[in-house]
C-alpha cells in the first residue's frame, strides 16, 4: 500500500507526492503500453517515466525503478487519471498512467518511500460486538470472511494519504506474528488518521486486490470508517 504507490500502492506518503486533481480515475486499456523512454523524474518516493509511443508521449508514474533514457520498456498499466496534480513535482498532468515497468529494476529506496515507524510494542484490546475481530483472526477466515463488513481495533503504524483518490494505511493490534505475516493488515479510507494512534474501524474484507502499480493485497481492509 510493494513497486509503488507500498503506489502507488508502496510508497513517499502520496499526501505530499500526488493526488487526482477532479476527473476520477479510469480503467486502462487491457494491452500494454510500450514505448522508448524519453524522461524520467524521482520524486516523492516515485519514478514518473515519459514514454514515446505510436500514439504520442505518454506519462506513467511508478515505484522507484532503475530505467535508461533511450531504453524500450513495456509497462502493465493499472489505471489512467485525468488532471491528475503531482504535489512533489508542482505540476498537474494532463493524464498519467499508474503501472509498473516489466523487468526494471527496483531502486535502493524502492522498498521504503513511507517506512513503519517505531510505534513501540503493540497491544490493543479487540473490539468489542458480533463483528469484532482481531488481524490475526481475519487473515485466519479471510476466506469466510470475503466481503463482509468486520470491525477492527488496532493501532495504526503507516499511514499513505491521496493515493487514487483515498487514504492508505496499514494497522497492528498485537495479534498475529511477523513470521507469518499475519500480524499486520492494510486499509483503504475517505478518514485521516496519525501514526501511533489507536482506531477502531469498521470496514468490508476483500480478497486478492491487485491495484496495479505494486499494489497487490491478499487481504485488504476497504472502505473503513474511523472513529
């Protein structure tokens, strides 16, 4: 939320790096965008790439990648955006594609654009009703419990605002372990929240998001509200 933004979605904390200007985004055409690299800029925790292609220049907006000026790359689009306005570069462009390069490299810092920060030890008591569970027990049932609404307590230790449109942040209640990944959940919101701070949300569970961009979720916590 790990090539981007994780985005788009690794990555800078998209509040201060980009954020859709008006138009909503749009799906992309299926087919690959191919094209010689023209430009590239590293900026907010993202490689944007200006492509020459059979259509036109072309923008995209990736994880921090290794790519050549002059070079041929191939780039699985995930979403077009209209007017989308890059806060890190103080221009808006009249649409980018997010998606990652096929075989290009990750940069050093790929991996750590908007790092977990030291939140100390957590433990958080489980919210309280019928819909109450930990992140332990949703990565546990995450198949019974595919699309259906859950609340959850947890304290939160990375949070990735404006990317598509919405906040990212990822959430920790002291369940679970690091081994097995399971002490850690992802969570997409219209609400804002701070670091090191405990919420409790309420939100509907999906299976196998793939946003594009690296933003790939086996288990991903949508539309939560905060309180």
């Amino acid at each position: 939320m790990k090539k981007l933004i994780i985005l788009l979605m690794a990555a800078a904390a998209l509040a201060a790096c980009a954020k859709p200007a008006a138009a909503p985004p749009k799906a992309a055409a299926a087919q690959k965008l191919q094209g010689q690299v023209l430009e590239t800029l590293n900026a907010g925790g993202f490689t944007y790439v200006r492509l020459k292609t059979g259509s036109g220049d072309q923008w995209v907006v990736t994880s921090p990648v290794d790519v050549k000026v002059g070079s041929e790359v191939s780039v699985s689009s995930a979403m077009t955006v209209e007017k989308f306005e890059s806060k890190s570069l103080h221009r808006t462009f009249d649409n980018i594609v997010f998606g990652s390069i096929d075989g290009a490299a990750p940069t050093a810092h790929a991996s750590a654009p908007s790092p977990m920060k030291d939140v100390g030890d957590v433990k958080v008591d489980k919210a309280e009703g019928s819909d109450a569970k930990t992140i332990a027990e949703i990565w546990a049932s995450k198949g019974a419990l595919k699309d259906r609404r859950v609340v959850l307590r947890g304290k939160v230790v990375k949070f990735l605002p404006s990317i598509m449109g919405k906040n990212w942040m990822h959430v920790r209640d002291g369940s679970g372990t690091r081994g097995k990944g399971d002490d850690d959940i992802a969570v997409i919101s219209d609400d804002q929240a701070t670091v090191g701070s405990v919420v409790t949300l309420t939100g509907t569970v999906r299976l196998d998001k793939d946003f594009g961009a690296g933003y790939q979720y086996p288990v991903i916590i949508d539309g939560a509200k905060l309180r």
